[in-house]
C-alpha cells in the first residue's frame, strides 16, 4: 500500500538537486546537483557509496542503459559516461553442474548437466531453465561454492553470507572485506577483517588468526593454501591447519588456481601466468620439525614449472591440465607449457573477452563458460585426450598407450599435433589420421616412400587442386635431396614444374626428357621453358615457331638471322606486316637479304652452316653426343663457321671435289662421320647455288637477246616508215614536174 510518508532522506548536497534515477540494473540511486556533483547511494541501505565531480559547473541530467552498468551525466561543460563497478557475472558451478548466480540481489540456479547433447554445436546457448532461490540481503560482489558444492558464499559491501546451496538458508555471516574458501574442509573458509588482520575459520568455527608480514593485506585467495596478496607486489602463502608462514612468491597476482590434486598451482598476474608445483610432504615435515623462516618461508615447498605469457581472465584445472581464457577472447589449455587453442570467443568492442569459465564436467567432455549476459555456453573437451597428454608430458607412454584406445578416432589428429609438438614425430605420423598431416610429417622424416603413397592415393577431384601440386613440388624436391632422380622426375612431372625438368633434365644430359619438356611446356603454355628446352635440343625451327606465336615478330627475325637463316626472308615479312599497321616508315626500314643483299653479307654461307648443323643434329638425334666426347666437343663452341667455311674455300685446291676438305679439321674433330656429312650437304648446296645461278645468267642472257630482238625489229619498222615516207616524197615531186611542162605547153601556145 502506497503512503505518503518519508522513508529515508538522502542529503549531502549543497545546492539544489536538478535531476535523480534509480540505475535500472544496479542497486543504485544517482542524483545530480548544482553544486557540480553526482552522488550515488545504496539504493537499499541508502548509503552514500561516492560522489563524482568533474569541475564541469553544474550538473543537469542523467541516463543509463538498461543492460549495462555504465551512467551518462549532463554537465554545464560538456557530458561523461562513466562504467559502475565490474559487468562480469557473479556465479559459480559445482563439480555436480548444478550452477548458481546472481542478478542484483536475486539469486537463480540451474543444472546443466545433459543440457550439451551433440544436437547442440559447441559455443551455441543452453537451454538452461532458471529456478528462483530467493533474495540475499546484501548486494553481491563474489559468489562461491565450497570444495564440494554443499554451501555456497556470497560476499559483498563488507560483508558475506554462507547459505546452503539447495535451499538458501543461512549457515553463518560476519563482516569482512574478502573471504575465500578452503581447498579440502567442507567448512574451512578464511576472511580478511582489514589490511592487517585475517582469520581461518576451520568448519564454520574460528580458528587461527594471522597478521600477514606484508605492509597491506590487499586481497585473499582460496585453494590448498591461504594466499595473501601483499600491498609489495608479492603473494604469501600461509597453511590452513596451522596458519604457518609457508613462502613468499615475488609477483603480483590477480587470481590463484589451485589443481584438485593440490600439487600444482598457477599465479595468474597482469602480463602473463607462473605455474608452480607445491611439495606438501616437504611442508608438512618442515611445520612439524619447526624449521620454518619467519622471512623465507619453507624452502624447497614452491618450485617454477614453467611460464603462460597470457593475460588469463579465468580458468580450471582438469588434472595436470590448465584450462584458460584470455583477454583476447581466445578459450585455450595448456599442458606442461603446451598451449593449445580451442577457440576463438566473441569479444567486447573493445577486444576484451566476455566469458568466464564456469567449471568442467568429465563426464561429458565439457567445459562450460558464462558470459556478461548470463548466457551458459559449453565446449567440448575429451578428457581422455587430456589425460594422454599429461602422460606424454610426464615421460609416461606406457600409461599413454593404454589411454590411446579411449580417445575417439576423431581426436587422433589432435593427439598427433600434440605429439609433434612436444618432439616425438614418428608417434604423431603413427596416431595422424589427417593425410595431410601425415604427408608433412613423412617429408620431415624423410620417409618420401609414404609421401608418395600418400599423393598417389589422393582423391580424383582434388588431384588437380593447387594443394596437391603443391605437395607434389614438396615431394620432388625431398626426392632430389636424396637423389632419387627417377622419384623427383615423376612428381616433377605430376606437378607441373617445367623449370625443375628443365633443370634436372639439362644437368642430367636427358635428351628424350627435355624433348617431352619441350612439349609438354609449348601445351601448357610455359613458352619460356619452351623455348630453351628447345633451344638445347637444337629444334631452332620449334624456337622461331614460339616466338612467333607470341607475337615476339623482333625476336624471331633475330633469331633466324643468327640460327635459321633459311627462314628469314619469312619471318621479316611477317614483321614489317604487323609493323606496318603502327607505322609505315619504321616497316618500310626492315631489310631482307632478298630485298636489301647489300645488307646481309655472308648469308649464302650463313646458308651452309644451317645446312651443316641440321646435317649434324639429325646425325646425333637418337643418341646425342656422348658426355665422354665433351673434352674434344667443347671447342666447338668457340668455332666461327662463317670464316672457317670462307677461309677452306679459299684453299680448295681440287676444282673438281671442292667439297674434300678434312672433316675433323673443320669440325674440331668431335664426329668425323657427321662432320663428312656435313660438308657433303655443303658441297651439295654449293651445287645447287652454281646451278641457281647459271640459270639466273642464262635467264639474264635471254632476256638480254630477247631486248636486242626487240630493239632490231623497231629499227627495222622505222626503217620501213622512213622508206615509205621516201617514196611518197618522189612521188609528189613526180607530180609536180609533170604540171610544169603542162604549163611550159600552154605558153607555148599562148
């Protein structure tokens, strides 16, 4: 029923107030004032909690969001947003699944044991049923079950309250700044009174109290041992029986988590995270025998393992394995230093993860997380497969073995990653069930035998795939590191690497090989290994055919005037076609040695020596010249043909066998028989010249005859005209001198 009473007065303004609001999810009243502040208060207690003031003048209006901890103010100068307290979700699971949080005052629970069937992908939302457990009266900062989940501790605005975990019902409370539970007591729990004052509670009774040697007790953290975090940048571990001094570890923890065997603990700090193994034997016998340091502690209690440089925001231990997520959003686990990723979680705008680890259930192979909408999220984690790796960490492959059976076929892969890591790579190509995997780890072994196996099984839709060519240029270079020539030749060829034939088939003196590469390269549009597989095979004209095709007009023309001079003419009258259509002048500057021979002088014996190489190549076509010969062969590289030939025609001294000229002297003396043939073919294309050109002369002479018949007959036809021009002459003066003696007769007889 609605009164108009007064239930409490809020004061400590100085000025009038413009504008209040209850925060819509936090337990707050926020009022702004003209005095410049913002004031917040409990808006249970009515306590006053802080004042803001910025010095921006007066303050005018206010706003929060809904579903987010973070408060707008309306100032003179200008506006501020600032964010109350820590968004992240206050809840925890017991080792039962059973999980229980808070929302505001409200405290909800729910079980999600057999809710993450396999219909379920990992990483999608439970459907998780909330039941109400009631209020707490106070507001919730850390809520904790004990070590086996039949209370649970909730501590907040200095204060905390342990309740039953099925029905809420309080089972003590007392004031204290932070309280922690103890790792093995049902009822051992520590609180921390001030900065210098602590007290250990042993079932639900107060025990021990402890005065920290540290200038500032600054928070409390549970497990095996009592941890006390020190205002020097240090962490002090102290018993929980006795509340003895045990070691001081120099870094500054955020949170400490303890395995539930209580050998191995991590620190985790701002930068990164320490995992210490703790020896309680050497512990206990130094308590008992009262060899303990007032300043050292227990030497030999705490030993560094090893180091996690992560930023770990929460995590569980599974055994000897540390499940964690980090600042970045990424849920990984760590064995013996190993990290591995999981995966990758959503993250804030600003990059910041958003989940925390609830707890792991090892009957289903679960890890289940929370995130700042109390949204319960599970991934799955096979507990077998962790077990195996402890046990490889450990040295222990006897006890790996056994678990081996236990792991799905489906982890195998995993299991082999992780076996690679740590070094033992013939283990992981054994257990790897991915062929690609296992096709890396026999090339690093130097098993090329099952590489190969491996490719030649490969899938018919993927053998053409980018990938496996790629493996197939692995394989063949592993092949060529061990000389397997014939192994490198197939996968090379399996591949495509046309450069690596060439290569392999020059170095080797593989005529046949690198006339295959020769076509192979022109089908698969390599022109440029084409062309000089070609080009050592001595197939000038395949040569000029490719630069063609290719448009390389300038290219060819060169090539022919130095390699195949019979097809020159040809090739500068493609050229000057083709230049003609961009300029007209530069195509009519292009010389032939049928249109300009002035310009190409030598290009009858130019003609010879093509003769004579093609002669000599069909010769050694089949079979090539020996590798043995090459101490007599290599001179031939130095010979200038033109002038040898130039220079023994000038010396025939047989007119009528002008071809016997020593074949071993011409050629060096590398084949006798193809250096005969040769100058046979030369002899025969000088023949064929002489005859091209007596016909040329007699065709000259005839034609020469031919103009002197033309020009007799034209001599004669004017003499005719001229003749008959004569005779018309006389005739008209015949006329005449007959009408003058008519007129000689008329005057007579006139």
């Amino acid at each position: 029923m609605q009164t108009k009473s007064i239930v409490h007065s809020l004061e400590g303004h100085t000025h009038n107030v413009c504008a209040v609001m209850f925060h819509p999810k936090l337990p707050l009243i926020a009022s702004a004032s003209e005095d410049g502040t913002v004031r917040l208060w409990q808006s249970t207690t009515y306590r006053a909690e802080t004042t803001l003031n910025y010095g921006m003048e007066r303050a005018w209006a206010l706003a929060a969001a809904k579903d987010s901890n973070k408060l707008a103010m309306g100032f003179d100068e200008g506006c501020v947003v600032v964010e109350l307290g820590s968004d992240d979700p206050v809840a925890s699971m017991d080792a039962t699944g059973k999980i229980v949080w808070a929302r505001n005052n409200e405290i909800k629970t729910a079980k999600v044991s057999g809710l993450a069937s396999d219909d379920i992908p990992d990483g999608d939302r439970l459907p998780v049923l909330p039941r109400d457990l009631g209020s707490c009266e106070l507001y919730p900062q850390m809520l904790k079950h004990n070590c086996n989940g039949r209370f649970v501790a909730v501590c907040g605005d200095g204060e905390f309250i342990i309740y039953t975990a099925q029905a809420l019902r309080n089972k003590a409370f007392g004031q204290a700044l932070d309280f922690v539970w103890s790792g093995q007591g049902t009822g051992d729990y520590a609180i921390r009174e001030s900065t210098s004052h602590l007290k250990i509670f042993k079932n639900f009774k107060e025990g021990a109290s402890i005065r920290p040697a540290t200038a500032s007790a600054d928070g409390l953290f549970g497990g095996h041992m009592l941890g006390v975090k020190g205002g020097d940048s240090a962490v002090l571990f102290y018993d929980w029986d006795s509340g003895e001094f045990v070691r001081k570890i120099d870094v500054a923890p955020k949170d400490i988590y303890w395995s539930d065997a209580g050998n191995l603990v991590l620190i985790a700090c701002e930068d990164s995270a320490y995992v210490l193994s703790y020896n309680a034997q050497v512990t206990q016998t130094a308590i008992q025998m009262g060899n303990v340091s007032p300043e050292d502690g227990i030497d030999g209690s705490f030993d560094l393992m090893y180091e996690i440089p992560e930023n770990i925001t929460s995590g569980k231990w599974v055994g000897d394995c540390f499940i964690y997520c980090n600042n970045a959003g990424r849920l990984n686990y760590s064995v013996g230093g190993q990290i591995q990723t999981l995966q990758h979680l959503d993250t804030s705008a600003a990059g910041t993860t958003q989940h925390t680890i609830l707890g792991y259930l090892a009957k289903e192979d679960r890890v289940f997380l929370i995130d700042k909408t109390l949204a319960v999220t599970s991934y799955k984690i096979m507990l077998a497969v962790l077990q195996y790796q402890t046990a490889v960490m450990r040295g222990d492959f006897d006890s790996a073995n056994q678990l081996l059976p236990a792991i799905p076929e489906t982890e195998y892969t995993t299991v082999a990653r992780f076996l690679e890591s740590q070094g033992f790579k013939e283990e992981a190509m054994a257990v790897t069930t991915d062929p690609d995997h296992r096709f890396d780890l026999a090339l690093e072994l130097g098993h090329i035998d099952v590489a190969h196996e491996i490719l030649d099984n490969t899938p018919d839709e993927d053998k053409d795939s980018i990938e496996t060519m790629a493996k197939w240029k692995r394989l063949s270079d592993a092949a060529l590191k061990v000389s397997d020539f014939d192994l490198c030749e197939s996968a090379s060829i399996a591949s495509n690497d046309f450069p690596g034939l060439l290569l392999m088939y020059s170095a080797t003196g593989n005529l046949h090989g690198m006339e295959k590469l020769a076509k192979a390269a022109a089908e698969g549009g390599k022109t440029n290994v084409a062309f000089l597989a070609s080009l050592l095979i001595g197939d000038v004209e395949a040569c000029a055919e490719i630069l063609i095709s290719g448009s390389r007009l300038p290219e060819a023309a060169f090539f022919a005037r130095t390699y195949l001079p019979s097809r020159l003419d040809e090739i500068v009258a493609l050229w000057k076609d083709d230049l003609s259509k961009t300029s007209e002048s530069a195509a009519n500057a292009l010389a032939s040695p049928t249109s300009n021979p002035d310009k190409f002088p030598d290009h009858a014996v130019a003609l010879q020596v093509e003769q004579m190489f093609m002669a000599q190549r069909d010769s050694t076509k089949e079979t090539g010249i020996p590798s043995s010969d090459y101490p007599t062969a290599k001179d031939d590289l130095d010979l200038d043909l033109i002038e040898l030939i130039k220079s023994r025609q000038a010396q025939i001294v047989d007119e009528d066998d002008p071809a016997k000229v020593d074949a071993e002297i011409v050629l060096g003396g590398a084949d006798a028989q193809a250096a005969q043939a040769a100058l046979q073919a030369a002899k025969k294309v000088e023949e064929e010249a002489a005859a091209a050109a007596a016909v040329v002369e007699a065709a000259r002479k005839a034609e020469e005859e031919a103009a002197a018949a033309a020009a007799a007959a034209e001599a004669q036809r004017i003499a005719e005209e001229e003749a008959a021009a004569a005779a018309a002459a006389a005739a008209a003066a015949a006329e005449a001198e007959a009408g003058k003696d008519d007129l000689d007769d008329f005057g007579d007889d006139w």
